[in-house]
C-alpha cells in the first residue's frame, strides 16, 4: 500500500513537471500565428555559391527646361499680333472691334472717345473704303513705349476725292475712283497698361510747348504743340491778326517755316495763311514730311526769300 501512493506521487509530480514546460512553451509563442508567413523565419547563410553581387544603379533626375522667352521678341511679336488684329477688324468693317484695339493715348491727343473712333471707322466704311492683303515686312523698337510695325495693304477707295474724315486710310495717296493700290505705311504700337495698343492716326507722341508769344507787326504767334507721327512733324500754333486789314502768309516770295535738328534745316510743307483782321486761329499748323527720331530744335517762321534779312519769328523748341 505504501509503494502504490509512493507510485501515484511520483506520476503526479512528473505530470506537474511536463505541465509546467508546455504552459511555457505555449507563452513564449503566444505571438506568432501558427501557418502563417509572418511565423516561419528562414535564414540562409550567404555562401560562395549564392551570393550575388549588388550593383547601385544611380537615379538619374530629368528636368524639363522651357525655352528661353526673349522678352524683346515677346513685345514685338505682341505689337505685330494688335496690328494684324485693327488690320483684320477694319477689314471685316467690325468698327467697334477695331476701335478696341485703339490706344486711350491717342485718342485723348486728338479729343476723341472711342465712339468718335467708331463713328469715323463706320464713315470710312460707308463711304466704301475697303483694306486687303495685309503684309508685315517688320517690327522694331523706336522708344520704351512704342513698336512700329512696318506694313503694306491693298486699299480700294472709290470716293478719295469726297473723302472728309481724317483716317489711317485717308491719309495716305488713293488710286483713282474704283482702282486699287498698295499702300505702304509704318504703324505705331503704343504700350499702355500692359496691352499693345494701335496709336490712332499713326501718332507717336507729342510735346506741349511754352515758346513765348511775340508780336510783330501787329501779328501774334504763339506755337502751343509738337506732334509726331510716323510720317511726318507737325507744329501747332495760335496766331493773332491785330491788324485792321487781312494779312497773307505764305507768299511765293517767301518761306514760311524752317525747322532745325542742329545743324540741319528743313523747310515745311508750303501753305498759305489768310489771317483775317482782328481774329484769332487756335490751330494753324506748320509740317514737314518724314520719321524723326527727334524733335526739332527750332523753328523759324516767315523769312523774305532772296533777301539777307531775318525771319520774323524765331522759336526754342527744347
């Protein structure tokens, strides 16, 4: 009896024993999931045989580069692209289109809204002028505000002799009634608030003038304004008869304005004055012909030909 409990306790007590050794296996893997990838760790220890040399293949960084914008290139073809614009809207009589194309610059010169400005493109229309065949021959720069786009367009102007309304178009020779010409002609593209802007009647710019107002021989002058075009200068002037009697200027005998760029004299555009007695005229005009890259110096007005005298009127322009 003594040997069988002896017996049953030692069963007991290795019983106990293998408990106690799979209650510890069973916590040191309590975190793996048995038959799942994550559980099975295989290592390879590298070899000769199955060691493989790494190559690092550098990554290569692709940058895309615009092509460099001339900012020179960029101004003049925006300038060419307005003149073709006006040019495509005139043609097509959209008046309301090209007068949108129109500088504020250069209708204020003139005094004008950019109604008057269609008004007078729809008399250009109605009256039959027609525009064709736009070519562009260049651009290029004449100061920090305007571009001027050298051109040529095929004009058809039956009524050029009824014609009244100062234009683009009405200011350069017209063919005989129902022909057409060429007409060549240099537009001036304004810059203004960051649009290129077609300068109204080929405008460039101008200058105010404070040139005094002296009197000789009871005639007054006092030039007030310089404009410049694409081809030509004009001189604006206020002049007074304080006579009591009409007086001519302008005679065969004489020449009646000599502008000055330094040394170089150019006589204006001959044109005959007829000052009526006590009256004043606000926008008499001297001109000459042409593209000047500067302002005249001086003006001389009324000097007797084929005589050593001096003109009347002599003005600093500067």
């Amino acid at each position: 009896m003594k040997n069988n409990k002896i017996t049953i306790l030692a069963v007991l007590f290795t019983v106990s024993i293998l408990f106690s050794a799979c209650q510890g296996r069973l916590v040191q893997g309590s975190n793996e999931v048995p038959g799942t990838a994550e559980s099975a760790t295989v290592q390879v220890e590298p070899t000769q045989e199955n060691a493989v040399e790494s190559t690092v293949v550098p990554m290569t960084t692709v940058t895309l580069v615009s092509p460099a914008i001339d900012p020179e290139q960029d101004m003049m073809d925006q300038a060419e692209h307005t003149a073709r614009n006006y040019f495509q809207a005139v043609e097509q009589g959209k008046s309301e289109e090209a007068a949108a194309y129109l500088s504020r610059f250069s209708l204020s010169v003139f005094e004008m809204t950019p109604h008057d400005a269609v008004a007078q493109l729809q008399a250009q229309k109605i009256a039959g002028i027609q525009w064709s065949d736009l070519e562009i021959e260049k651009v290029e720069r004449f100061d920090d505000k305007t571009m001027l786009v050298t051109l040529s367009y095929m004009e058809i102007n039956p009524k050029a002799a009824e014609a009244t309304v100062e234009t683009p178009a009405t200011l350069t020779p017209t063919a005989d009634e129902g022909q057409s010409q060429r007409v060549e002609a240099i537009w001036p593209i304004r810059l203004e608030h960051k649009d290129w802007l077609f300068n109204w009647n080929k405008l460039i710019d101008f200058k105010t003038l404070s040139a005094g107002s002296p009197t000789v021989s009871g005639i007054t002058v006092m030039p007030t304004e310089l404009r410049r075009f694409t081809d030509r200068i004009e001189l604006l002037m206020l002049v007074q008869n304080r006579n009591s009697e009409t007086i001519v200027f302008g005679q065969t005998n004489e020449t009646l304005g000599t502008f000055k760029f330094g040394n170089e004299a150019v006589v204006a555009e001959k044109v005959r004055w007829i000052l009526n007695p006590l009256r004043s005229v606000d926008d008499l005009k001297l001109e000459i012909k042409g593209l000047y890259e500067n302002f005249p110096d001086t003006i001389e007005i009324r000097k007797w030909n084929n005589y050593d005298v001096e003109p009347w009127f002599v003005f600093q322009l500067n």
